[in-house]
C-alpha cells in the first residue's frame, strides 16, 4: 500500500483515528499531551490563509515530522495571486457634517483593493436578495440597482442560507451507532454562515450598474458569529482581484445604517479596504508509505493546511487543492480509496433568537459530524467499516453519513475538502 498525503494529513489523521470508538486503545498520556500541544502550537501560526508565511511554516512543520515518522517525501511547487486584506474600515459623513464610524465583521475576499483612502460615494439601499427555498442560492434579482449614479455604494441585506442535508438532495447511509434521524435535527436544519459560500456577487455586473463599493449586512446573525468568516470560498479567475471593494456588518449595524439612509440623514459613505495583491510561494505536500507488498495501488489520504482558524480550514479561493490530481497522474490512475479530511472537531456554538436579538451560545455539544460516501459497490466494504468505526464511541458524538443524489437532473453537491467531489462522483471508494 502506498499513501499519498497532502498538507498537514498525518496530524488531522492522528486526531481523526484517535478520538472515535471507546473500544479503541487509549491514548497514553505522553500521546494526549503530544496531540495538545500540536493542536494548540497549530493555532498559534493562525490565520493560515494560502502562501501566507503562516502557511508555509506549517507545511514546513509537516515535513519534517513526516521525515522523522520514515516517510519520503516531494512537493509539487507554485506561486499564488494572494489577495492580502490589511486594513478595513467604514464610516458615513451625515449631511450635518458628523462622522460616524461603524462596526465590521469583515471583508467579501478578493471583491477589490480600496487602498487606504477608500471609496467615497452615495450610498443606495438595494433591499436584499432572497434565497431560493429550493435550491438554497442567493437570487439576486430581487435587488434594487437599477438607475444608479456612477460611484455609487449599495448597501443590501445578505441572508444566511440554511442547508439542509435531508431528502431528496441527500440520503442517509447511516450514522454513529446507529442513533435515530431526530438525535441530529441539523440534517434538515443547518444554519451557519459558512453556506454563504454557495452564492457570490457578480461584481463585473455591480460595476457596470454604477457600484464602486458594497456593504453587506447580515440577518439573523450575531457579530460574534459572523466575524472574519472567510466568505465565499472563491476568486476571480486567473491572477486579479474584482474591483468593487466589500464589507459586512451585523445585523444591528446593518438596521443602523437602514435607518439612516431612509431618513435622508447620510451624504456620504466611505468603505476602506486596502488589501493589495502579491506574488506568493507555497506548495503542495506529498508522501508516501510503502505497503508491504510493495504494490502500486494507492490509498490516497488528503487534506488542506490553509484556513483562518484551527477548526475551520476554509482557506480563501486562490489555491487549487486540486492542481496534484492533474500534476500527478499516477496518484489518480492508481487510487483504489480515498480518504478526504476537512475540518477538527469542535464544541457547538450557535446563534440562538433573543428579543434583543441574535446571541452566539455554546449548547453544550459537539457539532455534528458529517461524512460524505460514494453510493458505488465498491464502497460498500469502506462504507461499513467507517459506520462500525463508531462503535462505543461516546453519546456526544453525532456523527451523520451523507450521499449526494440526483434531483432534476442535477447532482447535490459534495462538500468536502477542494476537489473531494472528484473522487466522491467516481466509482473509488471514497470517503470524506
């Protein structure tokens, strides 16, 4: 058997091994403090977002604990556009002359570079964009931008999609230990601001409608819970950056601001977002162990090191976690499994509705745990061991395991790590 690994696998891989399944052995408590310290050292070099130094260093970090475990090791190198957000701001000019600044929970990555003096416009009420009930997408066509002024900043609503991993998009192939349906209610109701990355904004459209900037205000979201969410999870196409500068706020900012305008109080508003774009190195990891047939089928394990935070790894749309499918051939003609790894594990937080508004709570949990499972017969075997897996493992763990169906025509998507759907579409025996 032969393993190929990319980014930091053989850490998520020792977490992912180790925690589930009380019949397992334990971890000793030289491996406990060890897995601790990993862990919280990891966090330190965060936000790792793509050929940051951050990055790079723990992909350093990777290798050389891979060399020390006997592993060879290669790397496929490249140089990335990265869109570097250094400084943001925002704040109106009212039309008695105060200036008042406001809260942001962040930026829309790659929406454009303001430098440091920022745009400077009228600002528009666009509304906001509903969300298909079917598909769960943004439909922007709901918004107010026709007739705008040149240099115009539009200010709309950006509400969060709610997923939902039920039928008919999803079926069920079973969960840990197999507890009932109702013991994970987020199958048909998953809120988070991470779904936002299933829509984008046509930003070459919103220039061509007179839109120099664009302010975002989240709804039915708490700031805590919305700040410095990497969203969406894409780019523009090639070496660029969109030119229509964008923020977020909160939801009680964003009714601020509402009130404002409505009541003709606001003569101008300035949105500053001065993230250049630089030429950055980093590269791809891959090792491998031989099996002891010394055979040249693969089992292909698989990660991404890039991400602002330790648990979520949602690295920022301008590294292509698929470019080794293409650049190594052999690893995919050879693949008779895959194992794709996204995400640690993490304690549940989420935003529960108060008359005061949205407030970000811990509920006591683990999040729930999703997996994705190709349908194919030759998964059935991997599909038993990973559900058997789970075995004994604690009650606080809820662990799902999803496969994407056909409805209409169209195939639900497989989330996952960059490039996971390749392999989870195919006929190898993926899981992930």
């Amino acid at each position: 058997m032969s393993m190929a690994v990319t980014m930091k696998s053989i850490f998520v891989l020792a977490v992912t091994l180790l925690t589930i399944g009380s019949t397992r052995a334990a971890l000793t408590q030289f491996e406990k403090q060890r897995l601790y310290d990993r862990i919280y050292q990891t966090s330190l070099r965060g936000p790792r977002f793509p050929g940051t130094d951050q990055q790079n260093s723990m992909l350093d970090s990777v290798a050389a604990n891979m060399d020390v475990a006997g592993l060879t090791t290669s790397t496929l190198n490249y140089t990335i556009y990265r869109w570097d957000p250094r400084w943001w701001s925002l704040e109106a000019t009212l039309c008695n002359g105060t200036r008042l600044g406001f809260n942001t929970t962040g930026y829309y990555p790659y929406s454009g570079n303001s430098g440091a003096r920022g745009v400077t416009g009228k600002v528009h009420d666009a509304g906001s964009y509903a969300v298909d009930p079917h598909t769960e997408t943004a439909n922007f066509s709901s918004l107010d931008l026709d007739g705008l002024s040149p240099g115009t900043i539009a200010f709309f609503d950006n509400p969060t999609v709610t997923k939902n991993y039920s039928l008919p998009g999803y079926g069920l192939f079973g969960t840990s230990r197999n507890i009932p349906r109702k013991d994970i209610p987020e199958l048909g109701n998953l809120t988070n601001p991470h779904w936002i990355s299933a829509k984008s904004l046509n930003f070459t459209q919103l220039n061509q409608m007179n839109v120099a900037a664009v302010i975002l205000s989240w709804v039915n979201t708490s700031d805590e819970n919305a700040a410095l969410q990497w969203l969406p999870n894409n780019a523009p196409p090639g070496n660029g950056t969109y030119t229509c500068p964008t923020l977020y706020v909160g939801n009680s900012t964003g009714e601020t601001i509402r009130s404002l305008v409505a009541a003709n109080e606001v003569e101008t508003m300035t949105v500053v977002l001065d993230a250049p774009s630089i030429h950055s190195p980093s590269y791809t990891l891959i090792s491998h162990l031989e099996g002891k047939k010394k055979a040249k089928d693969t089992i292909l394990l698989y990660t991404h090191s890039d991400g602002p935070s330790i648990i979520e790894e949602n690295g920022g749309g301008k590294l292509n976690e698929t470019a080794w499918m293409g650049q190594r051939p052999d690893l995919m003609a050879n693949a008779q499994a895959s194992i794709n790894i996204e995400h640690l594990g993490a304690i549940e937080w989420k935003d529960v509705q108060t008359p005061e508004g949205p407030k970000y709570t811990a509920t006591g949990r683990l999040e729930p745990m999703w997996t994705f499972a190709n349908s194919s017969h030759a998964s059935d075997n991997m599909r038993h061991i990973y559900l058997e897996s789970f075995d004994g493992s604690p009650d606080s763990l809820r662990m799902a395991l999803l496969n994407p169906l056909v409805v209409d025509g169209k195939l639900s998507q497989w989330y996952g790590v960059g490039g996971s759907s390749v392999l989870g579409y195919s006929d190898i025996p993926t899981v992930g």
